[in-house]
C-alpha cells in the first residue's frame, strides 16, 4: 500500500522550493526498487519509521538511508533505492539553485551523494526532525517546513541577480552558449563554471545536458507523442542523441527507463 501526499510551499519560498512530498509505504514482506536518475536541485529527506537502503549499480553492498539526509543533484545512474517494511519519507523539493539560495552552502561537494543532514545543516534541522516526527499530519508537518525555510530565507545573502542570469541560461536550454552567457552576467568562462558549481553543484554544460533530460522525461511521462516529438522539442539533435542521454542519466534506453519509473518516483514531482 502507498499513501502520497505533497504541497506547494508558502509563496515566499516558490523561487526556492518546489514541493513538499511525503509518501508512506506499506510492503507486508514485499520490496519496491527505485532506481536514481539524473535530476537538478537538492532533496532533503526525512525518514521516520524503515529507512530506505541504498545499494549502488557497482557493488551489492546495502546502506540504510539516514533519518536526516540532504542529497545532492545527480549527473548518472549511480544508485537505487529499496523500499521494505513500513517506510515513511517526507521529501523537499527544491528548485536546481533552491538551497544554495537558502543555505549559502555550495553545491558541488554534496553532488552525487546522500549526507547526513545534521553535518549539513546544523543542529536546527535535528530540533525540526522532531518537531516533524511528533506531528500528527502532513498539514502541520507542511506548516513546520514553511515556518523553518521563510526563517532562513530572511537571513539569505544570495544574490538574485546572478542567480536569474543563471535560470534564463536554464530556459534558454543549449541554444544558449557558454561564453554568451557569461559576458551576459560580467563574468569569464572560468567564472562561470565555477558559479554553476557553487549554485548548482554541476557545470554549466552539464546544467543544460540534465535540464533538457528532464524535459524529455516530463514530456514522455505526461504527453502521448512519439520519441522522435520528444526528441526534437527537447532540443536534441535527433532521437540517437536523445537516446545515448537517456543510457547515461537513466540507465537505458528511453522506453525501458519509463518503465523503470513508477508514477510516485520523486523525479515526477520536481515539475509538479
């Protein structure tokens, strides 16, 4: 059985934030397998009955998932989550700047990773775990996120202006290029893919390649036309291009992905 429910955030935070996703597994002895694929922005996830375990495509080995974990965006196929037992998970979303904006905390070194959020983020978000776990529904629970994200959003020293260069760059997709947006933003090259990094946590190519993936993905999850249409309308070259993206960021080829893809996979709700 699965129970999912989500919320936008309060409206203050929409520039930051862009869901708040809480799903409730029970398996009654049987395991649900979600693979991790390619997306942009932070997660910050709290589990507060089984956690999640996490083997990687390499190595079997299995890992419990932390009570409080901040993951990093993703640029491969590295991991999979197994769901067993009685499994509840509330997830922020945030948009691909979203925490940087929140935070100051750069990007890159939490890339590619799940970390536990108390080394991340301090003793604050171990005081809103419990608040969180002594709640008795999502609706508070939504409430306790808002109170605590409006809070750090008033003490940001992000700067906006280099931030929206960075989101028009995203909107423009890869017709955009590199040295043109930097001279947009009164910046070198070099400048550039260091401020991706520390905004995003990846490149400023990179940023593009998973952006126009996730576009296909969207696209192929929620609209009835072909893989050439979705190809093309996603900016790739031709459905080939479309296809070695989907191997390296999904795993396999675009049809095979889909199917990997359950409806309550986390990466359906980043355009919710």
């Amino acid at each position: 059985m699965l129970h999912i429910e989500r919320a936008h955030p309060h409206p203050q935070l929409a520039r930051c934030i862009r869901a708040f996703v809480q799903r409730d597994f029970r398996m009654h002895g049987a395991e649900a397998v979600e693979p991790v694929v390619a997306r942009l922005g932070m997660m910050l996830e709290f589990q507060f009955r089984d956690p999640y375990r996490i083997p990687s495509f390499s190595d079997e080995s299995e890992n419990p998932c932390s009570p409080i974990t901040v993951i990093g965006p993703i640029s491969r196929r590295r991991v999979r989550l197994i769901v067993r037992g009685d499994v509840s998970a509330l997830a922020v979303i945030f948009e691909p700047s979203g925490f940087y904006q929140l935070f100051g905390a750069p990007a890159s070194p939490l890339a590619e990773r799940g970390t536990e959020g108390h080394a991340v983020l301090g003793p604050g978000v171990s005081k809103l775990y419990q608040r969180l776990g002594n709640s008795t529904s999502f609706s508070q629970r939504v409430s306790l996120l808002d109170d605590f994200f409006l809070f750090r959003l008033q003490r940001s020293k992000s700067k906006p202006d280099q931030l929206h260069g960075f989101r028009a760059f995203l909107q423009a997709g890869t017709h955009s290029k590199v040295a043109q947006v930097a001279r947009e933003l009164g910046m070198s090259a070099r400048q550039l893919e260091r401020k991706s990094l520390e905004y995003f946590g990846v490149s400023p190519m990179m940023l593009t390649r998973i952006s126009r993936f996730q576009r296909a993905l969207t696209m192929g999850t929620r609209e009835a036309i072909s893989w050439l249409q979705i190809a093309h309308a996603s900016e790739y070259y031709d459905q080939m291009h479309m296809i070695r993206d989907f191997r390296t960021f999904a795993g396999g080829p675009p049809t095979k992905s889909f199917a990997s893809i359950a409806p309550h996979h986390l990466i359906n709700f980043q355009r919710w």
